[in-house]
C-alpha cells in the first residue's frame, strides 16, 4: 500500500495544543477576530508586515477559526500560556492535544 497522507497530518503538529473556535455547548465562538487578536499578542511586526510566532498560530479548519499553542510556551512564556488557557477556560472553548485533534478530524472525515 501506498503512503498516505491524511488531511489530519499536515492541520497540525504534535507539539501544539488547538484551541477549537467552538464551545464545549458546540456554538460557534465570537468575535469572529478571536483568533487574530490572541495570535497578535506574540506577532511580530517588519517592514510594515506581520508575522506571527511559531508558539502561537491560527489555523482554519473546516471554516472554524482555531489557535495552535505550542506546549513549549508554558516553560518560555508563563505568564503568556497561562492567559491563553484562562481566555480559552473563560469563554468555554474546546482544547485540545494536537492527536486527539488529528484523530478527531480523520474520524471526521472518514
């Protein structure tokens, strides 16, 4: 059999925690910018463009907004993970590990 590459493999890495623009009662999370105003707390800004941190990344999967963390913040950035969690606890956003995120999606588009 052929290597396969699944939609699953290239959403998301296994250092990363996602952070679903859904809430756990499944409705759609708003503001619709909730994703570029989290990611630009770690953008950086060159030539008039910005960029924004491998530790923190949107993602868009099946027209749903999402935020990947890398678990390495926590250590490097404390403070900065921590309101990350907390604004995703707050608002009753789903988190999840990146696997079980891949898992869920080929389940999904199985």
């Amino acid at each position: 059999m052929e290597n396969s590459i699944t939609l699953s493999d290239e959403i998301c890495y296994l250092d990363e925690l996602i952070i679903e623009g859904i809430t756990i009662d499944g409705v759609k999370f708003r503001p619709s910018d909730w994703v570029d105003r989290l990611c630009g707390m770690l953008a950086a800004f060159d030539n008039q463009k910005m960029s924004y941190s491998t530790s923190l990344r949107p993602l868009i999967f099946n027209n749903m907004n999402c935020v990947a963390v890398k678990k390495s913040l926590q250590e490097e950035s404390p403070n900065v993970f921590k309101f990350i969690m907390q604004f995703a606890t707050d608002n009753s956003l789903i988190v999840a590990d990146c696997a079980k995120f891949k898992k869920h999606i080929d389940e999904t588009v199985s």
